[in-house]
C-alpha cells in the first residue's frame, strides 16, 4: 500500500466508524440522543480538518480472532467498514490499556484506538476505536473516570452487565464513571467499535480503571 493510499484508508476507516454511530437512533432517549450528538459533533469538526499522527503498529494474542469477528459482522452488515478493517489489519496498535491484567484476559483482549489525543486521526473532542475480544472473553468490570462511553457491535454477541445482549448494529451507552463489564459467548469473538466524549483534559489524560 503506498504512502497516499494508505493515508487514504485510514481517513476511510474515520469515515465508516462516524457512519457507524450516525446510524444509531437514540430511540428517544434523551441522555442517547445528547452523547450522540457530542459524538458526532467531534467527528464533523475533524472530518473537515484531518489530520495523521501515525503510531507503531501492534499486535496482541486476540488479534487471531479479527478476520472471524470480521466475517461474521458482514453477514448481517453490508458497511464497507469490515474491508476497511481488513485493508489496516498490519496498521493498527493493539494495546491493553491496564499496568496489572486479570489472568487469561491478556491472551482474549486488546483494544485499538483511530481517533483521539493520541492519534493516529488526532482529535481533542473525542475518542474512537474498536475493542477485539475473543471467545469465552470475560472483561471484568471496569470504568473511564470523567468520561462517557458507547458501544456499537461490529461482529458477535457481547453481554454487558447482564442488562443487554448486543448484536451487529445494536448500540448501549455507559455513563460516566459507571463501572461495566462484558462477555462473549462461547467459540464466537466479538467485534466493537467505542466512543468516549468528556472534557478535552480528561481525553488527553484519561484512565481505565478495573473495579
């Protein structure tokens, strides 16, 4: 891939994962429908104004399950996000997120960051990314201090605090500073795009917290 189509595809990927959550109805919802609308108010203010600060790349154990949490998303979605994804598989930086893992989670999670502080789309308004868990994955409960988070599911079936069952295209918000945890069924990884929105401050400098 070369120079201009990779920027390209990484300005495509920004693309599919702000139609990603355009799509969601907040169903009436007011809390839905106000996170909405700071997220997508982040994603018009840098679409217009992109900018790349690429990161090394990185991979993790789970990323194994990538091209299964892929296929199974288009069988239910026919988004061109899933072939974006595939195009930027040796691009993207899997990480942690935590100093101390729970035994077992290190082989069966990570998470990759698009947008944000930190890059490699840099923006102060929000951040984007996707979260990759395996199957039989239990992410124990955890939380964003000061920041809002929503999920929209990409690929699978991931239980979140035994209150909801997500599936391609169904969406779930957390508040701030609510603790959370998800599972996914047996044999099936699960794939999830995020978005967390708080004060510029608390973006750039933001933790994750196990419970």
């Amino acid at each position: 891939m070369g120079k201009r189509d990779h920027k390209n595809t990484w300005y495509r990927l920004m693309a599919g994962l702000y139609l990603t959550f355009e799509s969601v109805c907040p169903a009436g919802s007011d809390l839905i429908m106000h996170h909405l609308e700071k997220v997508n108010a982040g994603f018009k203010e840098m679409i217009n104004r992109p900018v790349l600060q690429l990161r090394e790349p990185m991979k993790k154990p789970v990323v194994r399950y990538l091209r299964n949490a892929l296929r199974m998303g288009m069988y239910f979605n026919e988004s061109p996000i899933y072939h974006t994804i595939g195009l930027m598989d040796h691009h993207l930086t899997w990480e942690y997120g935590y100093e101390h893992m729970p035994e077992g989670l290190a082989d069966n999670y990570a998470f990759t960051e698009v947008i944000g502080p930190r890059g490699p789309i840099l923006c102060g308004q929000l951040i984007v990314g996707m979260v990759l868990l395996g199957p039989s994955c239990h992410y124990p409960s955890h939380r964003y201090p000061n920041l809002e988070v929503s999920y929209v599911c990409l690929g699978g079936y991931v239980n979140v605090n035994d209150l909801t069952i997500l599936t391609t295209n169904s969406f779930v918000m957390i508040p701030e500073n609510q603790s959370h945890w998800l599972s996914t069924e047996e044999e099936i990884p699960s794939l999830l795009a995020y978005a967390r929105i708080g004060e510029p401050q608390d973006l750039a400098h933001y933790r994750m917290e196990m419970d």
